[in-house]
C-alpha cells in the first residue's frame, strides 16, 4: 500500500500548477487547432488548475494504470468516490490484492504472494508469514482507514488528496491537441529532471484531466481517468469472509 501510495505521489506531479512564465499559450509544432479553442487565452498553468478544480468536484471516476516507484512496477484499477469509496485491485511484483473501502473501514484480500510479500517486508518469520497466509486464505482483513499511517492509507480512495494543489513552482508547455478514447484533448508537458510530464485536459466538456503520463526518470508511469460522474457503489464483503482483528484481540 505504501508503494501504491508512492505511486499516486509521483503521478499526481503532472497537476503542478506553479505559475507558467511562458505568455505563449499556443500549440507548440502547429498553429493553434479548433481544439485548442475551449482555452483560447490561458496559460497552460490555468489549463491545468482548471482540470485539478474539476476533478476534486468530481462524486466519482475510474482511474487505470501503471507506475514504477522505488524499482517496483505497479499496476491498478480503481473505481473512486467523492464520499470516500472506491473500490478496485492492484499488483506489484507478480502479487496482487483487491481493496473495498466504505466509509472509514477498509477491507483488503490479496493472494498468498501477496501476503507473503508482505510478511517478509514487516520482519516476520517463515512461520509467522505461514500462519497469516492460511488465516487469511479466501479472506478480507478489515481495517479502519482513518487508523492507517499516512504513508500507508491507500490514495486512491481520496479525491481530494489525489487532487491537492502543489504551491511548489512548475513549469508547463502547452503542444499540439491531441485526442484520448475519441474525446479532445489539449496536451501540457514539462520537465521533472530526467522525466518528461504530460497532462491530457479535456478540450470538448468539463476540463477534466484524461491522463497523465511521466517518461523517463526512475518513475515512468501512466494514469487513464475515465467514466466521470458515474455512480460506485462498493458493499462489504459476506461477514463470514472477513477477518477482523480486533475481534481475534477480543
């Protein structure tokens, strides 16, 4: 989880809106196309606040990708509410895990790699890392979000913190339109050191950010967000599949 949380960190760079020092708001390669129009006159630091604003009013989107972080590829596919739900899976490393959160209780169930990953990053034995697999086989583990460090909640569950404004200083440049899944595009990129960033804005509709994409670096990656709007609804997993630890506490 932390890693996916890395993940979302990284990506989430490409809506740094510090203030854009270029006046010249035009495609980059072409003249400005139809488009381009939905913009006429912003810099591509406005075109990008514009998206940032638009997705944190969003009730709920789909966001699907992948990201390498720390030398980990992870893929994911999540459904995400504005009320705090969201649903979806994940992968790192040949293990995958699926995650339900409602409200402040979360519930995850991944595959023996996965909680075999996990038992040899926290420092358990053989055994232990044993006895975690068979208890939680076919199983949710039931967590309270809210109990969760920082830089291990899950990000994808959170709009807003997917979406918080960055104040540090960027620099964006607006290229050529573009389309994404046949919806108008209007392309802004900038540097990262070695990466090269890439915000995909809507140019047809509401300004919302189709994808984001990092090349190069040590965190290449890319995140699709779709089906904007569209209603999620995530239930609790059957009672008798899921471990709660509190109550092994008694």
């Amino acid at each position: 989880m932390a890693t996916a949380s890395l993940c979302v960190t990284a990506a989430m760079a490409l809506t740094a809106c510090g203030e854009d020092k270029s006046a010249d708001v035009k495609a980059e390669g072409g003249s400005a196309s139809a488009t381009a129009e939905p913009f006429k006159g912003l810099t591509a630091a406005q075109i990008s606040e514009k998206a940032r604003v638009a997705m944190k009013k969003l009730d709920s989107f789909k966001v699907k990708g992948n990201m390498t972080t720390d030398g980990e590829h992870v893929t994911f596919d999540f459904a995400v509410a504005k009320s705090g739900d969201c649903q979806g899976n994940f992968s790192t490393g040949g293990a995958s895990a699926e995650i339900r959160q409602i409200g402040d209780t979360a519930y995850m169930k991944g595959d023996e790699k996965f909680w075999r990953q996990t038992g040899s990053e926290e420092g358990s034995s053989s055994a232990e890392t044993d006895a975690l697999i068979e208890m939680l086989k076919g199983r949710w583990f039931k967590m309270r979000a809210q109990d969760a460090k920082a830089e291990d909640k899950f990000p994808f569950c959170d709009i807003g913190t997917m979406f918080e404004k960055d104040e540090k200083d960027g620099h964006l440049t607006r290229k050529a339109g573009t389309e994404v899944n046949g919806t108008p595009a209007v392309t802004l990129q900038g540097k990262d050191g070695a990466a090269t960033q890439t915000l995909l804005v809507a140019a047809k509709g509401e300004p919302y950010a189709l994808r984001m994409t990092a090349e190069g670096g040590k965190e290449p990656g890319s995140f699709d967000f779709s089906a904007f709007n569209e209603p999620v609804t995530v239930t609790a997993p059957p009672a008798g599949e899921v471990m709660d630890p509190e109550k092994l506490a008694g």
